[in-house]
C-alpha cells in the first residue's frame, strides 16, 4: 500500500464507529496524519476496532 493511500479497513471502521468518525471529521490534518499512520501498521479487524475505539474515547473527553 502506498502511504499516501488510506486503508479499506480503515474507512470500514469508521462506518462503523460514529463517534470515531466524528472525532476523526474534528482533527487537523496532522492529527489525522498521525491516525493513518497507525491504521496502515494495524494487522487485523480487532487491531483496527481498537483504534476506533481510542478515537472515539479521545472525542468524548475533548
């Protein structure tokens, strides 16, 4: 994959995740910069589900 590229599961999870999308649709390019970074070295739907799950925790103390 191309690092400019973001990730199919990355864009699945979100679907799933409301307030990860949210939080994700609130961030500066740097800070979603940094998020895909780490959704293109996740390995697995669980991996994946766990970031979402930061995500959305993040947007909900902000």
């Amino acid at each position: 994959m191309k690092s400019d590229q973001i990730p199919s599961g990355f864009v699945s999870a979100l679907i799933r995740n409301e307030a990860a999308t949210n939080a994700y649709a609130m961030m500066t390019r740097e800070e979603k910069d940094a998020v895909l970074k780490k959704a293109r070295a996740v390995r697995s739907r669980q991996e994946m589900d766990k970031l979402m799950g930061q995500l959305a925790k993040e947007a909900s103390i902000s």
